[in-house]
C-alpha cells in the first residue's frame, strides 16, 4: 500500500485524480515493489471502483513488473452486491 504524491503535505501540490502523473506514481510504487528483497517480482493489483480505473490506466504505461490485474466492479444498484 502506498500513498499518493504529497500526501500528508501542504507544501506540494498534489495530482489530480486519474492523472498521468499520478499513473506514472503508481508504476513507480510496483517497480519499487518488484525489486525489494522480499518480492518474487512479480506485483499484482487488486480493487474497485477507483482502484479498478487506476490500475488499468497504469497497466496502459507496462511496468515491467506489473504481473496481475484483478479489477472488480461493484454494482451498489444489486443488494447482493452489499455483502
């Protein structure tokens, strides 16, 4: 888990939401994450609604680490979908 640019700070401007800046961010965090000790080098990406959006516009830039997508959608509309 990672956090977004400047988050927690007031002296720099954050990106916008969805922004190739913030893709770029992100395609950091997995290379950063395919390389650590611990890793096996290969990153996976789960979630919903935002989440979903961002991963595939970070998918689009090809991390070299990047190895899974598991993009779920939640249909608040279906009360199965509130469980």
């Amino acid at each position: 888990m990672g956090d977004r640019r400047a988050s927690g700070s007031f002296s720099r401007r954050r990106p916008l939401l969805l922004s190739p800046e913030e893709a770029e961010d992100f395609s950091d965090l997995i290379e950063w994450a395919g390389i650590q000790p611990w890793s096996n080098g290969r990153v996976g990406l789960t979630g919903v609604s935002y989440l979903t959006v961002a991963q595939w516009r970070v998918a689009g830039l090809t991390p070299p680490h990047l190895w899974l997508l598991h993009a779920d959608h939640v249909d608040a509309s279906q009360p199965a979908a509130l469980l």
